[in-house]
C-alpha cells in the first residue's frame, strides 16, 4: 500500500483507535478479528469503504460482490467468483451480500462471519 494510501486508511481508523483507548493498529486488528469483534469489524468496513474502495483493490487486500450475485445462475456465480478471487490475494476479505452464500460455489475462502469470507 502506498504511502498516501496508508495515511488515508490510518486516517479513517484513528477515531476507532482513541474510542476504544487502543494504542496502535496492531491492537485495533486483534480486536476486530476477533470473535467478540464482527460489530466493529462492520464499523471498520463502513469507514473504510465509504466513497473509495479502490485504495484497497489495487493491493488485491479487499474485495466486494454485494447484493448482485442473488442475480446470477450457479455457473455465472462461480465463474465470477473465481475470477474476483484470483485478484485477492491470500488472507484478503472478500465481501458478499447478507442474502449471500459462497457455500458451493468456491472452496478457497473460508466464512469469518455472515457475508464476510477470508481467502485461504
């Protein structure tokens, strides 16, 4: 992640850090994966996610099929996906809808909690 990019995300996340009396990010990511985490996982997601998103796709650290794939048959589903995740790289979020599942359509992520996936 660029530099720029770094002071964007550290940017959006510090106010986190300080409500929650949290001295570096290394702190803030063990709380939000873990398993008492997922409300400020989401909160995290909304600020980083608010109005860009390709700060993080140019990385391959995030990625986001939301509400769109309910659309798809199970052939296009999977093809999508597995394009999408070719660009993520391992460890990376991959985001889908809450009226989504990637039960049988990839086995190359792995659920952290509802529409929130993690690549293997």
């Amino acid at each position: 992640m660029s530099p720029a990019k770094k002071t964007l995300v550290a940017g959006r996340l510090a106010k986190r850090l300080k409500h929650h009396g949290l001295a570096n990010y290394g702190e803030y990511f063990q709380m939000i994966t873990a398993a008492d985490g997922k409300a400020e996982l989401q909160m995290a997601v909304d600020l980083l996610t608010t109005n860009e998103t390709h700060f993080f796709r140019e990385p391959k650290h995030f990625d986001f099929l939301r509400n769109v794939m309910i659309y798809f048959d199970q052939d296009t589903k999977r093809q999508v996906v597995s394009r999408r995740l070719s660009l993520l790289r391992p460890g990376g979020y991959f985001l889908v809808g809450h009226s989504e599942t990637l039960n049988g359509i990839n086995d190359d992520v792995r659920l952290v909690q509802p529409a929130v996936y993690r690549k293997l």
